[in-house]
C-alpha cells in the first residue's frame, strides 16, 4: 500500500504549522531504537516524496511509533494517526 504524507497540517486557528511527511521524516531521523535500515529509508522517502510503499504491518509500525513517541505534539500527531487509520483494512 501506498502511505502518503502530503498533508498540510494545521492549528487551532488554522495557520499552517507544515506537513506531515517533513514532520514524520525528522520523527523518524530521532529514534534511537528500532529497525534502523527501514526507519532510515522511510526518512529518506518521506522527506524526498512524501510517500513509502509499505505493508499492513509496517503500517502498524509507523502508526504506533507515532501514537507513543514524546517528540511529536497531538496538534500534529491526530491528523496523521486518523490519515493512517482510513489505510487499515
């Protein structure tokens, strides 16, 4: 499946803030842990296309590696998570 991160994310007051792809790219650069090739190559292609091929399961990697990490905020984090959720079968 495609997960694709062109989304312009906004505030409250609905300036934008950025997108998603730039975003989960740095998120993604800042892990300490996990499956480093993957983490890096998603990086790479999310900050370079803004979308990664990806698997069910690789979609449930990325989602909760954005659901539990402290280095993205709600604001940001509840677009993407509720993007993610309309790809799961």
């Amino acid at each position: 499946m495609k997960i694709d991160l062109n989304i312009e994310l906004f505030d409250l007051n609905k300036m934008s803030v950025g997108f998603a792809n730039k975003m989960v790219a740095g998120l993604l650069m800042s892990e300490f842990k996990g499956d480093t090739i993957k983490l890096f190559d998603w990086a790479i292609a999310f900050n370079s296309t803004g979308f990664i091929e990806a698997d069910e399961a690789d979609l449930i990697k990325l989602t909760d590696l954005i659901n539990t990490t402290d280095r993205m905020s709600i604001m940001a984090k509840g677009p993407i998570v509720k993007y993610l959720h309309t790809l799961k079968k």
